[in-house]
C-alpha cells in the first residue's frame, strides 16, 4: 500500500521507514523541508503542500507533532488539515500516534494530544489511535536537560514504562496490517520503573558521579504520573529493557 508518515523526520518517523517497506508497502516521508530519500513536504501548521503530500495515500501514519512550539496549532488544527486533505476513497487506514496518558495527566502538550485524538474520533476515518509511552532515547534527553553539574533531579515516584523507538516502529508496521481499531490501544516497553531507578541507571552509564535525588512534586500533575497514568493497563509490550538500551 502507499503509506504516508507524517513527522518522517523525527525520532520515531525515520526509523519507521524500514519495517513498512520489510511488510511490502510504498513509503513517503512528509516533513516541513520534505529532504532525504521519500522525502515529500507539507506543512500541518498552514496546510502547505499537504494535499499534494496526501494525494494517493492509502494509509496514513501520523508522527507529526510540535511539543516545544505550538502543539494547538500543529497537533490539533494540523490534525484536522490533515482529515480534510486525505482522499477518503482511498484511505484505508490512519495510525495516529499518541502518548499513554494523554486523557489522563494535567499538561498542556498532552491535552493537545488527547484534542488531536478526539478530532480524529470525530472524522469518521479508518483509525487507530495508539498511545505509546516514553521513547529511551526521549528519557535520555530528559535526564541530561535536568542533570545541574553532580546533580540530576527527578521527580519522586514517578512510574514510567520507556519503550525502544525500534519495536515502536516495528510495532506500527504490524498494526498498519491489521483492521484499524475505531479507537485507543496502548504499546509500552517491558518494564514499569520509577523515575529514580531510570535516573540511576542512565548516571551510572553515562554521567557517572552524579547524584540523583528525588523531589517531590505536588499537584495534580505529580500524583497523575505518581498513580501510575503514564504507564500502560494494556497492549502489547516490546521486550527490549532501558538497562540494555544503555549497554547495548
Ligand atoms: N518522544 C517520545 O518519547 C514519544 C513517546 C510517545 C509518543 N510520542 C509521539 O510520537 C510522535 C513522534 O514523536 P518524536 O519524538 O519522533 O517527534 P520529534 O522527533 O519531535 O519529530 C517531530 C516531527 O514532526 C514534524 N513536524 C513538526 N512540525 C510540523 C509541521 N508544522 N508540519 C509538518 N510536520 C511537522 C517534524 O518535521 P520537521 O521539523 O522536519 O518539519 C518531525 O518530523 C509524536 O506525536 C509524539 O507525541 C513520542
């Protein structure tokens, strides 16, 4: 089939590529600038381009977002661009990429997403919305920007459950495959770890002699991610642990 994933560039987006085309499909990769081998451009956040890049698709996977910039703008309005510029004839299947946790924890990215999720709930199109949860490279970003000199800072009992961006992607590839859900399932890594033990395993394997101490967070947001609502209830799981991204 001819598959179009939005976000192609990104974390996730360029390791999706390879297990669409192992499963036999055509695949182009949109992004703002459209550069690199299936590079094709469209723009979510002023509908730039995007009908030409949605001409032919037959399944979407969309892994577009904009976290740091304006998430209302690109992951909600750009989601609803993307409803009216795909040809519903020839749609078979949207992937929607979200977060595990979107409908329940207080942040503003994540009300963004859970918006992006009702849009697509709403269009009447073939779709899976999948919730994922923290990529381990995603983690290992967080735990470098939060390290102060010895110290890395984490907020205390939090519960997350970091998955490969390889078993996501292939993960997807296989879910394109099956009949699209009509609504959320949930994909996550094998193991459902504190922010602390995380912590200590990144330090000790790539800044050692800092210390990590847990802070604790008050609010809603801290006792969402506390409860446990980052972490997935069901779903499948991929196998490979953050200690074996770290060594591995
Ligand atoms: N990171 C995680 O741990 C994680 C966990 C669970 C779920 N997710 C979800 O998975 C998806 C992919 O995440 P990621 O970490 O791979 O994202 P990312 O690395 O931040 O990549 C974002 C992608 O979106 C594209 N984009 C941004 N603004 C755009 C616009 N106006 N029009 C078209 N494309 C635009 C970017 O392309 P250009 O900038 O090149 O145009 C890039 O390809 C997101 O929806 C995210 O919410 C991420």
């Amino acid at each position: 089939m001819d598959v179009l994933v939005t976000g192609g560039t990104g974390r996730l987006g360029q390791r999706l590529a390879g297990p669409l085309q192992q499963a036999g499909h055509a695949v182009r990769l949109m992004s703002r600038r459209g550069t690199g081998p299936g590079g094709v451009r469209g723009d979510l956040a002023t509908g730039q381009d995007l009908d030409l890049a949605l001409a032919g698709a037959e399944v979407v996977v969309h892994a577009a977002s904009d976290p740091q910039g304006d998430p209302w703008q690109v992951d909600v309005a750009g989601t609803r661009r993307l409803v009216q510029a795909v040809d519903r004839d020839l749609l078979r299947h949207l992937v929607y990429v979200s977060i595990v946790g979107v409908d329940r924890i207080p942040y503003g990215y994540y009300r963004a997403k859970f918006a992006a999720e009702q849009v697509l709930l709403a269009s009447g199109l073939p779709v899976t919305l999948l919730r994922v949860t923290q990529f381990h490279d995603f983690v290992d970003f967080l735990l470098d920007t939060a390290r102060r000199g010895p110290v890395l800072p984490v907020p205390m009992g939090w519960r997350v459950q970091p998955v490969d961006v390889g078993e996501v992607a292939q993960h997807i590839a296989d879910v394109v495959g099956r009949p699209p859900s009509g609504g959320v399932v949930e994909y996550g890594g094998p193991e459902d770890l504190s922010a602390a033990d995380l912590a200590r395993a990144w330090a000790a394997a790539r800044a050692p002699g800092a210390h990590v101490v847990a802070t604790p967070v008050p609010g809603k947001l801290g006792a969402a991610f506390r409860d446990g609502a980052a972490v997935p209830s069901g779903g499948e799981r991929g196998t490979r642990t953050y200690g074996q991204h770290l060594h591995g």
